[in-house]
C-alpha cells in the first residue's frame, strides 16, 4: 500500500514528491519534539491555566510548525522558535475569545454576592499554608479544612490528644505570624503590628 505525502513526512525518512530528501524542517522538528513538548506545553498552561486550553494550543502549535516545516522555506525549528509559534496561537485564541460573546447572567445588585473578599482571604490563606511546615500545615488542614475534632488529628497524625493541642496552638501562632497583612487593614480591624 503506497504511503500518502503525511506519512512521508511524519516519518522523515522518504523522499518528497519532487524527488529530492524530505524537507529540511520535518525531521529536524521531530527531533526537538521531545524537548520542545514541555517547553511548549508549560509556556501555555501558565498563561491560560487551563490544561483542556493549553493542550489544544500546543497541538495547535505542533500542527503549524509542521506545515510551516512542509513549505517551500522551511524554518530549522528550536524551542524559542515553537514558543513563538504557540505565543501567536495564545493571542488568537485570545483574539476570538474577544469576538465571541459569552452570555452574562444579570449583574447582582448588592455587595452580598460579592464573593472576591471570600476568593481572596481563600488565596491568602493557602499561600500562608505553603509556607508552613509539613506537621503545621497537616494539623490545620485536618483541623479547620476535613474539619476533624482534635481527637480525630490526634489519631490520623499518631499523636495525643495533649500532643495535638499544643502542636494545634503552634500551628495557629506560626500561621498568623505568617499570614500576609497590610498595616493599615491590620491596624483599621484592631490588630498590632
């Protein structure tokens, strides 16, 4: 069964239809894929945070630089080349997101369904929580977040209950020694600094 001009390309290693050796670009491309992948990959899931998104993107991006390779100038392909590539592919996805109207509910009337205060001291609180040790960071996760009673931690931890309370108030001193605060919000709710 004859192999299609896609097949020949893919692989590399048949001659094109004009006779000569397969285009310059092809296999050069594949031979920096494996590198190019995560480079790629990891450009667009920190610009979109969307791993569906970022996939589609990086298969966007492989597909136009391989036809970009099957052209009459074929480009040598590098990494900063495909990131390129995948940053034009990013601002047209961008640029459709923009034409494209997304249907909105009613706007919400009062504070009350305000809920970025609730989003941020969330962001804020799991920051303050990375930058805990791990035993701190476990007694209050079991604690405030499973919301398990003392005894419960004491017994997932390995610990006393005695144990658990004073490792709990540590845990509790070191997070808020922690916790990111501005002065004047501090100093408008009553705290010190």
């Amino acid at each position: 069964m004859p192999c299609s001009d896609d097949d020949r390309y893919v692989s590399g290693t048949a001659e094109n239809s004009s006779g000569g050796a397969s285009p310059p670009g092809g296999p050069a491309l594949l031979a920096i894929y494996d590198d190019a992948l995560p480079a790629v990959y990891g450009y667009l899931i920190r610009r979109t945070r969307d791993k569906g998104l970022a996939e589609d993107l990086t298969s966007e991006t492989f597909l136009a630089a391989m036809d970009h390779a099957r052209g009459t100038d074929p480009h040598d392909p590098s990494i900063p080349w495909l990131i390129g590539i995948a940053r034009h592919k990013l601002a047209d996805h961008w640029r459709r997101m923009q034409r494209t109207p997304i249907p909105v509910e009613e706007v919400p009337d009062g504070p009350a369904d305000d809920q970025w205060d609730v989003h941020l001291d969330r962001m804020l609180a799991e920051y303050t929580l990375l930058r805990l040790s791990d035993i701190h960071r476990a007694v209050l996760t079991l604690r405030y977040v499973d919301d398990c009673t003392v005894a419960q931690c004491a017994e997932l931890l390995d610990r006393t209950v005695t144990a658990t309370e004073a490792l709990l108030t540590r845990a509790k001193r070191a997070f808020r020694a922690s916790y990111p605060s501005d002065p004047a919000t501090s100093a408008a709710k009553g705290g010190r600094r």
